[in-house]
C-alpha cells in the first residue's frame, strides 16, 4: 500500500482519502486547518503558498492537488493552481525518492468551444478567460514537472449538497439558452473517478471527468422543474458574456475515462438528481 498525500483536503479531497483508507492506503491531507479533515486522515497543516512554513510526510508515493481558489479573481486562481503547485513540486522534488505519480483536479473550462461541438483530450483547449489560461498553466506545470502527472478535467460537479440548479428552480430565477449544452458529473462520480485513476496502472495522461450524458440547459432544468412541481426555467436569447467564457457550449466525451475500467453510479442527470431528490422527499 502507499503513503499518499492530498494537498487541498476539502470535499472532493476529503472523500478520495476516504476511498483510499478503504483500500489500506496511508493517507496525509493537507489543508490550512486540518481539523476538519476526516478520521483517519493525518493532518498536514500548511499554506502552500508559504513554502517556507511546512513540511511534508517523508516517502510520498502519490499525489493529489485538488486547490480551489480562495476568490473567483486572477490573483486567487493563480494562487491555487499556478504558485501552490508550483512550490508543492519543488518540496516533493526534496525526497530522496520523488512520487510516483502526481493528479492534479483540471476543469472543462479550459475548452472555449462554443457550437455544440464534441471535444476529447485532444481537442484544442485555448481558454479565452484569465481563469482558463491559469488552470492550464498548472496542467502545463504538473506535465513539465519531474513527476509522472495524470490530469483529470471536470465538468460541473453536483450533489449531494451541491444544489446549485434545484435552489435556483424553487426561487424562480433558473435561466437557460436554448440549444446549449452542458456537462457534469455527479460528487461521488468524481471522488471514484480520483481515486481511480490514482491507482490505476499506466495511466493516460490526461482524462475527460463528465458522465456519459452532454444535456442541453433547458432539457436538464425542464425535467428538474417537473421533478420539482415547480415553473421552467426562463428561457434567454444567449448566455452572458461571463456565462459564454466560462462553460462555452460543447459536449465533452468521456470515452477514454470509461476505457480505462471506469464505471458511474450516476451515468446521468437524471440518476444523480433522481437520488438527490427521493432524498429531499
């Protein structure tokens, strides 16, 4: 079994060291206030932004940087996935032995398409927001690195308290444009899939994290209002300017993630929400 390390030990990171503990692994989370880490966890309280001030596990096989930014501006996510990664590599490069792997959590943000095209990891991936360009400068960072990187792009995580798309339902201001499409993938779906492809062997070097389903807005919001009792959601010529830069319109494939042995519990919105919902009842 390994000794691991997840720098950024919050939902996502919190569950894949949960998955991990389950499979006999050794695992260190590493967090600003690591008291909030679950059992079994061993705390590594650092600011990865201050290499100066910590210290790392000794031996770290594999690794985890799963950094969201403190604010949504350039400096917070130039913290997170550029400068944090950054000093995180050169500590780890300290070891006499370096990990063996490195999988840094990615976005589907990356990709500016905007016509309802299908992309794959090897679509062009020319972010056009600030936010975009520095989350692919980190992927840039981790595959230049000296340790073997495995990057992992995903779309937009929900439930089981991510309750983004119900609450703006019930208070009447969900939007839509039609024709546009959008990709997610359900919490658990995402924790799975990290611990997946941590120990998988020969990895790939970069993954798609979506489910097997890319939903138009207005169909996904159509079919929660139904679910909910509650009015559609306000259909709208086109996306904002923001909205545009962030999600695109695309339909991003998970081919090469379900190639690789990866099965969902929630192959789309539908099952995911379906749960979430029977649970609110």
């Amino acid at each position: 079994m390994a000794r691991v390390l997840i720098a950024g030990c919050g939902d996502l990171g919190g569950g894949l060291g949960q998955g991990l503990l389950a499979m006999g692994h050794e695992v260190h989370g590493l967090k600003r206030n690591p008291a909030t880490l679950p059992p079994g966890i061993h705390p590594v309280k650092a600011d990865l932004n201050d290499p100066a001030g910590f210290s790392l596990p000794d031996n770290v096989e594999l690794v985890a940087h799963i950094l969201t930014p403190d604010r949504p501006d350039e400096a917070g996510y130039r913290a997170a996935y550029v400068t944090a990664l950054e000093n995180l590599i050169t500590v780890l490069g300290r070891q006499a032995t370096p990990p063996r792997r490195l999988l840094l959590v990615s976005s589907t943000s990356v990709y500016a398409q905007g016509n309802g095209q299908w992309v794959d990891e090897d679509a062009p991936a020319e972010p056009g927001r600030f936010s975009g360009r520095l989350i692919r400068e980190g992927e840039d960072l981790a595959w230049a690195s000296d340790i073997p990187a495995v990057v992992i792009r995903f779309g937009g995580i929900y439930g089981p308290t991510r309750t983004r798309l119900l609450n703006s339902l019930r208070e009447g201001r969900a939007r839509c444009v039609p024709g546009v499409y959008s990709n997610r993938i359900h919490r658990d779906d995402a924790v799975a899939a990290l611990v997946h492809l941590l120990t998988l062997e020969n990895p790939a070097r970069l993954y798609l994290g979506v489910d097997n389903v890319p939903s138009l807005q207005c169909e996904v919001l159509d079919w929660l209002a139904a679910q909910l009792g509650v009015a559609g959601p306000i259909r709208v010529s086109e996306a904002s300017e923001t909205e545009r830069a962030m999600r695109g319109n695309k339909r991003v494939s998970n081919r090469r993630l379900l190639e690789s042995g990866f099965g969902f519990r929630y192959p789309s919105y539908r099952e995911g929400y379906g749960e979430i919902l029977q649970k609110d009842r």
